[in-house]
C-alpha cells in the first residue's frame, strides 16, 4: 500500500467524497451495472454531460442510457462481460461510440471492473469511462493525410524520388520504380548513374542549385533510359529538403514525363527551321526576279528610247544589237529561273539507286574533250558498291555542275587537279569534288557561294545560277553541301547525299 | 549648274553601263564618263589616282550586285583609300530589296539610292540631290 492510499484509507473525509471527487474530476462517465439483476444498471450524471444532456431528467430513467449506445459496442460489451464471467477474469476494456444529443459521435473508452461477492460470484460491473473522440478524431485525420499522401506519392503520373546528399536514392515512388524497371534494391545506389551521360552536368548544376538555395524549387530537363530502353526526357523539380539546424539532408525531387512535349518541340523546330530555309529561298528569288528581270526589262525600254531617237544607219544597227543581246539575255534569265521553280518543286520526285562510281564516269565521260584540252588530271576514288538514292535527274546536274566548275575554275599558273572520293558519315554518304583551282574567298564570299546569280571570277559564261540550282537540289533529297576553299588553293566541294530516308 | 567633269560607272552589264553611260552624255551636265565592269577595276583605278594625286571622280554610279568585288565590298575598300577630294557616291541597281536601301544608309560616302534604268527623270533627281 502506497502513501497515497494510506492516506486516503487513513482520512477522516468520508471515503464517498474523495471517490465522488475522484470520479467527478478524472472521469468522463460511470457505469454500475448490477449483474444479478440488469434492470438496476446506473450511469452517472458525468455521462449524460459528456453525451450533451443535463443528466437531472435522465437520472430518473437510469435505463435509458442503453438506447444513445451503438448496439453493436454493446454487444461487445456483454460479450466481454461474458468472457470475464467464464474465464474469471475482472477487467476488460472496450471502445463504445454513443451518440451525442447533437447526433454526432462520441468515443467513450470503458475500463470495466467486475465485483465478485465472497462466493466468487459475479455481483456488479463497475466501469469507467473516459471521452477518447478528440484522440479518435486526430487518428482518423492522421490516417486519412497517411492515404492522402501516399495516394499522391505513388499515384499514376509523377515520378518522386529523394537522394540524400550524395545523390543516392533515399526514396523512389512505385510509378517511378515501374516506368524504369527498378525495385526497392535501387534504394542507396547513385541516381546518377541512369541519367544521359550529355545530361549529367546539367543535373549536377540543378543539385548545386538546391545547396545554394534549397528554400526554392529549381527545374531541369533529364534524359533517361526506359524500362523498354527508349529514352525518356523528363521534367523534375527539385528542392532541398532541410535539417532544424538549416543544413540540407534530402533532395526530394518530383518529375514527370515531357518525352512527347520535347519531340513536339522538336518537331516544330525543325518544321520552323525548313520554313526559314523555304522563305530564305523564296525571298532570294524575289530578289533574283526583281533583279534580273527588272533590268533587263530596264535596258529594253531605254535602249528603244535610243532606237526612236537614233541618227544614221549606223547608231539603229548599234542599237539593234544591244536589243538583241537584251533579249537573249532576258530569254536566259527566264530558262534559269524556270530550272530554278522546277528544283524547288519537284522535291517529290521518286528516288533510284545510282552507283556514284558510275555516275561520275559518265559525267566526266561527257566532259571529256574539256578535260584532254586543258589536260586536268582527274582521280576517281570511289569504291565500286558506293550506291546513292536519287531523283535521277538531279544527281547528274549536281555531278555535271560542280565538275564542270572544278574544270572552269582551273588555275591558269598550276597543272590542274580534280579528285573524286566518297566516305560516310552518320546517314550520309559524302561525295567530295576536290580541285586545285582558283578557290573562293570564304571570308568575303562565304556567306553568298550557293546563293543565286553570284559569280566570283571575271569568267564570261559564269551565269552564278550553278551551285543555287545545285543547293536546291541536293536538299530537295533531303542532303546538304558544302565547300572548303582559299583563294588560290582549289576548293573542295562536299555533297551528302541522305541515305537515311 | 554644277558639271560633273568625270564620272564613274560601276557596273557589270555591259549593256546597261553603256545605256547609262549614253543617257549622262546627254545631258550637259556631264563631261566625261568611265566605265568599269566590277568594283574592283573602279577600286584599283582608284588607288592608281591616290597614289599619283591623278584626277578624281566628282560622281561615281555603283551598282550592287557584281562578281569579284560587290558594291559594299567597293564601298567599304573605298572608304580606306583616303582620296584628296571628296566623292560623291549615287547607288544605282535594280534591287528593290528594302534591306539594300537601309544598308546603303549606313554608308556616309552614298548620297542616294536610285533604282535602274536611269533616265532623264532620275537623272534631275540626281542632280538635284547633288546640287
């Protein structure tokens, strides 16, 4: 026996009032049920108080508490009580919800006491009671924001991860560990390692980002391979994950995918970019237009002008000429541009396989008797299987076109060269078309080399429609030029031709 | 009115230079006329004269669009010559093109864009301008 008890077994107080006391003060509600005979059942005024009644009209129907309390917890009750009677067992607890006077519920958690007289027989049930529903309350919202969050952590749609300093994963999400194939054993291994190797140093500089300012949330784009091995760029937001003492422990990052976004993004980048190309072309041809045609249509009127005004024989016939050479300049001007609009609109022609080998023979063939006259040395490298997939008509107008050149453009000083080869790169198949002629100013001309009606030599029959038409047609077949060149060493042009399309 | 004692044509259409060139002697405000297919036969004739403290041009017409030297490659090599006297330049081509008359702007020695052909009309204008 405690002090406490002594004293109380010890005080002159009647032992009802420190009980009432006790009872009054601690307690939420009092049952007394007499178990010889149920119809003496009591509950204390406490009770009804804590179910929302005075208690002073219930006091006279003592019965009445049977009907606020769910039948099912009563149940339970009497069927503990049950128990403790064929087990001999006294104590027993249960969670009964009554119903408040407001209809709402209310936890009560009985302790209950069975008294047993000196035969051993079950007299009275004491039980107490204590008012849990503000506990039972915070448990429900406790485990409803439990499934709340963990519904949003492993929902369908966004990848959540966190790493702690190192960059070792602390937490993965299922939908992450499912679109890329892992398990739990991924937990503690480097994030790092499946990131695009390219992507790396901008996932790093993100991570630095969350060191220097972890408060705020800081975006990247990542690349990463798929469980089925495509790669996947996704968008994460990550932000550092601090300590009390203000030091960063985690990174949590939250993703999602942007794969169809970026090709998109892609997509219409290059779609932006043909159409700069295809208006670029157009306005130069405007240009062209407006040029050519402009001034030869210029020279015509002004050179009839001359024609009315002339004096003598001799002044018409001069003017006669001038207006036959204008019109045989402007008839020229009008089959270039028309060779032009053809190579600009016939990029859907079919395509057939050529070997290049053949191809450049052929040309060479035809442009023999210049080759022998000029004695150029002509080297053709290219290995005999080297096939092209072409609109026919185009690759012997390329091929014709920059050979012809390499012969034109030879240098009057040194024995001429041209060598002919071919190599791959990536999906093209490279023809290089090298001289040891005149070469062009890149820094002057750079810009302007395939562009239309530029020459760069004083050469008479230069028309400067040559390497533009030659542009558009290789890239009518979805390839590209391009030419290495200084002036006085020869030029070396290369054509890709688009084996992967 | 003023007499333009010598002027330059710059131009590569053979044609259209001696359409010009007929046009100017036409009119009495112009003496004599050189002709040069490209900018850089101009520019070497013109080097030739800064050396020799040789007579300079009062009007030099530049087209634009020519082999070996364009006319802005012309205007640019012009600048650095650092002739005695100073010249007037008149741009005069067939472009239209909007971004050639703003360039042409940028350049201090070019007086005027005009578009081609020259006539009689143009001509007054020039002269007006040069007044």
């Amino acid at each position: 026996m405690n002090y406490l008890q002594q004293e109380i077994q010890g005080s002159q107080e009647p032992k009802n009032k420190i009980f009432d006391f006790v009872q009054e003060n601690s307690l939420d509600g009092l049952w007394y049920w007499d178990l010889k005979n149920p119809d003496n059942t009591w509950v204390n005024t406490t009770f009804w108080k804590s179910i929302g009644y005075d208690g002073e009209h219930e006091a006279e129907r003592p019965a009445d508490w049977r009907t606020v309390v769910a039948p099912a917890d009563l149940a339970a009750v009497e069927a503990q009580l049950a128990a403790c009677v064929a087990g001999g067992t006294s104590n027993f607890t249960q969670l009964v919800q009554c119903t408040h006077r407001d209809q709402s519920a209310v936890w009560l958690q009985c302790q209950g006491l069975i008294m047993r007289d000196d035969d051993g027989q079950q007299e009275r049930l004491v039980g107490v009671l204590l008012d849990v529903t503000k506990e039972k309350i915070a448990l429900a919202t406790a485990h409803e924001f439990a499934t709340h969050y963990s519904t949003i952590l492993s929902n369908q749609s966004v990848y959540i991860i966190r790493t702690n300093t190192a960059g070792n994963y602390t937490y993965v999400n299922d939908f992450f560990c499912e679109r890329f194939g892992y398990d739990a054993k991924i937990i503690g291994t480097s994030s790092m390692d499946s990131i695009y190797e390219d992507d790396r140093p901008k996932c790093i500089a993100t991570v630095m980002k969350c060191f220097t300012e972890p408060e705020k949330p800081h975006q990247v784009i990542l690349r990463k391979p798929y469980r089925d091995n495509t790669v996947k760029s996704n968008h994460w937001e990550f932000k550092g994950i601090v300590n009390g003492a203000g030091e960063l422990v985690e990174i949590l990052c939250v993703g999602y995918d942007v794969t169809l976004l970026v090709e998109n993004f892609e997509k219409s980048q290059h779609l932006l970019e043909v159409t700069k190309q295809q208006n670029a072309r157009l306005q130069n041809f405007a240009h062209i237009i407006s040029h050519n045609i402009r001034s030869h249509s210029a020279n015509l009127t002004s050179l009839v002008r001359f024609l009315q005004e002339a004096k003598g024989a001799e002044q018409t016939a001069m003017f006669l000429q001038m207006l036959k050479t204008s019109t045989d300049k402007l008839a020229e001007t009008i089959v270039n541009l028309n060779e032009i609009v053809t190579a600009n609109s016939n990029a859907h022609q079919p395509r057939k396989p050529r070997s290049l080998q053949r191809e450049v023979n052929k040309t060479l063939e035809a442009l023999n008797v210049l080759i022998h006259q000029n004695s150029i040395a002509v080297l053709v490298n290219i290995p005999a299987d080297v096939t092209v997939h072409v609109v026919p008509a185009y690759l012997d107008s390329i091929l014709l076109n920059l050979l012809s050149n390499a012969i034109k453009y030879r240098s009057p000083q040194e024995a001429a060269t041209i060598e002919v080869t071919t190599h791959s790169e990536n999906e093209y198949i490279v023809l290089s078309i090298k001289d040891n002629g005149l070469g062009i100013d890149l820094d002057r001309h750079g810009a302007k080399v395939f562009g239309m009606y530029k020459t760069f030599h004083k050469n008479e029959d230069a028309r400067g429609v040559g390497l533009f038409i030659t542009k558009n047609q290789i890239e009518a077949m979805g390839g590209k030029i391009n030419v290495q060149s200084k002036l006085g060493n020869g030029s070396t042009f290369n054509v890709y031709f688009n084996e992967g399309v | 009115m003023k007499v333009f004692e010598l002027t330059y044509i710059i131009e590569d259409d053979l044609i259209t230079s001696t359409i010009t060139e007929l046009i100017l002697k036409r009119n009495t405000c112009f003496d004599r006329v050189q002709t040069f297919s490209n900018g850089q036969e101009a520019f070497e004739e013109l080097a030739q004269i800064a050396r020799a403290n040789a007579e300079v041009p009062d009007l030099i017409l530049l087209d634009l669009n020519m082999p070996v030297m364009d006319g802005w490659e012309f205007l640019d090599a012009f600048s650095t010559l650092g002739l005695h006297k100073h010249v007037d330049v008149c741009v005069l081509t067939s472009s239209i093109d909007p971004e050639d008359i703003e360039k042409s702007n940028t350049y201090k020695d070019v007086k005027g864009y005009f578009s081609k052909p020259l006539d009689d009309d143009i001509l007054d204008k020039i002269l007006d301008l040069l007044a």
